[in-house]
C-alpha cells in the first residue's frame, strides 16, 4: 500500500516550482478520498500553462482600429444573394451529405438553468408550448425525424459540464434515451480551469479538499472532443462534420440541409450562421471579416461609431450577429485539438468563494479571482474558407436565458416564437388558427413546412391549444 507522505511529497514538488504548494495546507485535515480528490485535480491543472496565463498581459486591444478595418464576412444573404451556387444547390448537395451519414450533432448543455429559477441542467427545461417537452426532447425529435426522412442515423454527442453531467445522463437512461439508440448517443464532459486570486495569482481552494474549478469554456468543446475519444470515433463512423448547436435555443435548424450545403459548396472548414441584426448594439457577437479572415467583435467591444455605420442602403454595415449555430469539419478540429494555443484564453474577472488559509469560507463582495476560458468562435480566424449563412431570426433563433418578466430571451418569449413559427406554417398550408391559440408542432409529423400540405386539410380550422406529434 502506498505511503500517503509518498502523495503529499509528490504533489509538493509538483506544486513548488510554480509557488501554489499553499493548496496542500490542509492535507492532514483531510481524509484518504479527500486527499484522493485533490491530487487528482492538481493531476489535471497544467501548471506551467496557468504559470503563464497568470503572468501574461492582458493585451490592450484597439477596437477603433479594429472595427475600421473590419467589413461584412463573405456571406450567403437569406435572399439568396453573396454566393456562386443557389439555395437549391446548397439544400441538395446538404441533403446529400446527410444521406451519406457525414454528420453529427453536438450539443452544448454544460449550463445549469439558474437564470431561469431551473435547479436541473438547462436540457431538461420544459420549453415546448403545448407539449411541454424539454429542450433535449427537441432536438432529439428533429434528429428521429432527420433520421427518417433521410434514412441515416446521426450520433449525437451531448457536452456536459461537471455540474450537468450526472443528471443529465441519468435523464437520458430514464428516458430511453429519447427514442434515439442508445449508441448513438454520446455524453461526455467539458473541462474545468481553475480561478486565481487576481492580486497573487495563487489558486483558490473552494473547500479544504477541492481547488475552485469552473468550466473552461464553450472553446473547450474541441479539446473534450478529442479526449473523450469522440473525434476518432467520428472519424471510424465516417463523420466528416459536426453541426454544433448550444442547448439554449429551441428553434435551432440543426442539421439544416442549406447550411450544411453552404458550408460544403463554399469549400469551408467551419461556416457560422447568424442572423441580421435588428438594431446597432444588439447584444450578439459581430460576425466580421478583418484581413481576409471570418472573426467575431463582441458588442461590448465594438465602438458605437462602428456599431452605428451604415451601408449605401441604410442598413447596418456590420449586420452579421451571432447565435452560436457553427458547421465545423471534423479534421480541422483534429489539427486544432493539437495546437495547444488553437484557442487564445479569455480572462474574466469574478467573484469566487474560496476557502482562507484559517480555513474559513469566504464570500467577496467584489471581483476577487480571475477566471480562464475559452470560446469555440475563436477558431474562425484559423479555419480555411470560413462562411457565413444568414438565417431568419424568427425561424432559427428563440433563446431560453432569462427568467419571464426579464426583457429578452426568455421562456414565455421562446414559446411563443415556437408557437408563431408553426402557425405561419400551418396557415400556409391553408388551415386557420384562432387568435390566441398555441399550436406546436412535432417534426417527426412535419420537419418541414412542405410536409404540412399532405396532413392538414385546406381550412381546418384550430380553435384550441394543439400539438400535432408523429
């Protein structure tokens, strides 16, 4: 049996050439699977690499020089203008790649639903207007649906983070798994970096047996692609791409034939889908092209002057907003996954409660810590061809952020974006919804609108709630 000083001695050389050996000071309080815990996240911490992130500079950006350099991304417009190929073209080589069983879907589901008064992780948050269902339940009906009208099965890989990833799996094994096969269903979990005190930068301890880690970011999908082994069994499938979405958005076309057809036709490593923007200093990220490459200007970075710009037509100059709807080729993210500065990390400051060296908790009032994470658009500069496709907001973007009574992205707003979008559908196929009434409708009855023509008679008339299932 090892010596437990054997341990401790082990992480003290581990620690002390980076001076962060303080973490240990509880050691003899804790027991045998406390001390086990903390070693191994020491194990998993690269110190040389937080050594550099604590010491490295802040680089002062000029977003004035910025966003006057930047233009409009080379983009398919949603009328069907700013490409060599159609609409049609994109949808028909899309639906061929989806045939050929080149794709699949990975979800981003690491949050909790907090902001929305939710104690379980946001995938299981009822958002469907009649039916109820979850978020997962939703996009695990449009792959069942995909899957049929295509004939393919498509794996789906749901990203957890340390505070989703129990529940979640337990949600989908009691659930059987949505009706999609089991092994076609992947969990896997994001990584953690843990926060520094922002005067010493030494880390904290967020108990006497535990550093305080926190998710390292939507930018951590790439590196937890890869050690969970879900690259290279993409690659043994005969994946060739990924349609990320974020768990948060309801109304995401995932796996939408067009784009995936623009991303192949534009020759792209990773195409973004985005949404105009309604007005100047929308809080999404601004899709721009800066010295021939696709990369993204926070809102709160972009100076008003530029936010403000217009073009000949009065319309915004930079239009392109983020929603997070990414194609990405499974080879770039291999050859990204190792390069280890792929993705630059972002410094946030934070309050994080963290445990004293008298071993008492301790709850800031202010900013105390530095976080480090990671963003998945942050790989736009570095992909060959980056595309862009613009999308409907009110056909692809309702996201479930906030609490009802908050002013946007809430659920009462999503539902009733699901609700309006259905209604427009069943309308066009000559039914007529009464005023007031919510009407859902499930894509394995319909994925698209197209479908609805062969299933609801001209003039049907809905005057109650309806959900229309498979």
């Amino acid at each position: 049996m090892a010596d437990p000083s054997d341990d401790y001695r082990a992480l003290q050389a581990q620690l002390e050439p980076f001076q962060q050996q303080h973490v240990l000071q509880f050691w003899d309080e804790l027991t045998s699977d406390q001390r086990r815990q903390l070693a191994e996240q020491i194990e998993e911490v690269d110190l040389k690499q937080l050594a550099d992130l604590v010491a490295g500079e802040d680089t002062e950006q000029d977003f004035e020089a910025l966003a006057a350099a930047a233009s409009p991304p080379p983009a398919m417009k949603a009328d069907g203008s700013g490409a060599d190929w159609t609409v049609e073209q994109a949808r028909q080589r899309g639906e061929q790649a989806l045939r050929d069983g080149e794709l699949a879907v990975v979800v981003v589901a690491g949050g909790q639903g907090t902001r929305l008064g939710f104690d379980q992780p946001k995938g299981m948050f009822p958002i469907g207007p009649v039916s109820e269902r979850t978020l997962f339940q939703f996009f695990a009906d449009r792959l069942r649906a995909i899957g049929e009208r295509y004939d393919v099965r498509i794996p789906l890989l749901v990203m957890t983070s340390e505070a989703t990833d129990a529940e979640t799996r337990q949600y989908f094994e009691q659930n059987d798994y949505l009706g999609l096969p089991t092994e076609d269903v992947t969990i896997f979990k994001q990584g953690t970096m843990p926060a520094v005190d922002a005067k010493s930068g030494q880390l904290l301890l967020a108990e006497k047996a535990s550093l305080a880690l926190s998710p390292d970011g939507h930018g951590g999908t790439v590196r937890a692609l890869d050690r969970s082994g879900c690259l290279k069994a993409c690659e043994s499938r005969g994946i060739k791409h990924l349609a990320y979405i974020q768990v948060d958005n309801p109304l995401v076309e995932m796996c939408d034939p067009e784009l995936i057809g623009h991303h192949l036709l534009a020759g792209s490593e990773m195409t973004t889908q985005v949404i105009r923007k309604r007005y100047a200093k929308e809080k999404v990220g601004n899709v721009v092209s800066i010295d021939g490459k696709v990369q993204i200007i926070e809102y709160s970075d972009l100076p008003d002057a530029a936010a403000e710009e217009t073009d000949a037509n009065g319309q915004l100059r930079l239009w392109a907003g983020n929603i997070a709807v990414h194609v990405i080729d499974v080879d770039f993210l291999k050859r990204m996954s190792r390069s280890a500065d792929a993705l630059p990390f972002h410094r946030a400051h934070k309050k994080v409660p963290y445990v004293d060296s008298n071993g008492q908790q301790v709850e800031p009032s202010e900013p105390n810590a530095i976080k480090f994470e990671r963003f998945i658009f942050d790989l736009l500069p570095q992909a060959n061809n980056a595309f862009v496709v613009e999308a409907d907001a009110r056909q692809a973007f309702a996201p479930v952020k906030n609490a009802d009574g908050a002013p946007a992205d809430t659920p009462s707003l999503a539902r009733m974006a699901i609700s309006d979008l259905h209604r427009s559908w069943l309308e066009d196929a000559g039914a007529v919804v009464d005023v007031g009434v919510f009407v859902e409708i499930n894509p394995r009855f319909a994925l698209y609108p197209s479908d609805l023509s062969e299933k609801i008679s001209a003039k049907t008339r809905i005057t109650s709630n309806q959900y229309f299932d498979s």
